[in-house]
C-alpha cells in the first residue's frame, strides 16, 4: 500500500519562528489532506489540498503531486500552534492512510 | 450546528471484556469511518460504514466490529479485549460526493488493564 512520510518527527521552536513540515508519499494521489490533533487529542481538518496551494491565516500548504509531497508552512508561531501535524492521502482502496506525524512545541 | 460526537470520553476495561463506542455524525453526514490511534502513532483505519453497511476494513481482526444506524449514527464494537487494544479511538464523518473528505470527533480513550 501507498507509503506516507513526515518530517521531521519532532520540531521545538520560539513563539514567532517560521516553520515547513513535509509530507511524502510514495504513490500518485488525487487528494490530501493536512490535519492538526491538539494536546487533548481532536483532530482537525486544515487544508483539503490535492495540488497548488492554499492559504488560509498564517498557515498556507502546498501540494505538488507530480513529485509526491506536500509542504505545509506555519509563519509567526504562536503557543495554540503547539501538537502533532498529519498528513493523510487515499491509498487505490480510497481507505485514508495517516502519517505518523510532526510533533510541534512552541515555546513561548 | 454540532460535529462530530463521542461517547464515552474516557474508559477502562479489563482485558476479556467487551466494549461499545458511540459516534453521532456532523449534520449532513452520512458515511462514518472509525481509527484507532496508539500512543504516539498516527491514526489507522479500522473500517468504513456508509447505507448501514461496511463499506471498507482496515488490517484489524474480527474481534472489531461495527454498525451504522438509520439516522447515521455508528457504534465499534471490541470483544475480548488486549491490552494492546488500549488507544484513542477517532470517529471521522463525512458527506455525499466527498468522503474522503473528514471530520473527526474528540475520540474515546479506552485503556486496557
């Protein structure tokens, strides 16, 4: 089944820092998705992006399918950005396949 | 205009012994999907319920099981309980023409003793 690599797995930054966390993945794919699980565990949908680039706030992603991966860019962190970033991409059964993430710590 | 609900948020369980989670999909929503998240891993797919069948299944054994209502709401069921079965348990929602598409709920932490 279709692979999906995040880095990097860990990622501690000062309040303020910009920051690019990238998703792999090893099989074409007709949608992505980025998500945000904050410390309490929900999971919330930020971008629906199967290619180009979206904004939305200080967060923008940006999907390149042809060379599978995909960028999502945090500018001016702020603490509430804290948690684990996932990407996640249909596999050829449509079932959504998670990676393991990029664990963020925004130091205030 | 509720999302996606959970219950219950919490429990625990002694390994042998059966257990029924509960999701009510966001309005508009027809198909539910259930993940299980270990502790520090990403979610993985369980199984996929749409028109009260299971539509798709993930590498999970027959020990889980589910079912979807005519209202759309969705219940996973584990028997014979591991402790390895202990994790968060997600259930994501989605609407007609874009399941791919999901909304998750707060999840259900079940710990295994």
């Amino acid at each position: 089944g279709i692979q999906v690599e995040q880095s990097p797995p860990d990622l501690i930054l000062q309040e303020g820092a910009n920051s690019t966390l990238r998703c792999n993945f090893s099989d074409s794919v007709n949608n992505l998705q980025w998500f945000h699980q904050n410390p309490w565990g929900q999971l919330i949908n930020l971008f629906y992006i199967p290619s180009g680039t979206k904004q939305n706030g200080r967060l923008s992603a940006t999907t390149v399918a042809t060379e599978r991966y995909s960028l999502l860019y945090i500018s001016s962190s702020q603490t509430t950005d804290s948690g684990v970033y996932f990407c996640a991409v249909p596999n050829r059964d449509d079932k959504i396949i998670f990676g393991k993430g990029t664990r963020l710590h925004i130091l205030p | 205009d509720a999302g996606v609900t959970q219950s219950p948020t919490h429990l625990i369980k002694t390994r042998g012994q059966q257990v029924t989670l509960r999701c009510s999909p966001k309005s508009g929503h027809d198909t539910v999907s259930w993940y299980q998240q270990a502790l520090g891993q990403g979610p993985q797919f369980i199984f996929q319920y749409y028109e009260e069948e299971e539509r798709q299944r993930g590498n999970f054994p027959d020990r889980f099981s589910g079912h979807q209502f005519p209202n759309y709401s969705s219940e996973l069921n584990v028997n014979a309980l591991l402790l390895g079965d202990s994790a968060l348990y997600l259930c994501a929602s989605s609407f007609p023409g874009t399941r791919e598409v999901l909304t998750f709920g707060a999840g259900s932490r079940l710990t295994v003793l």
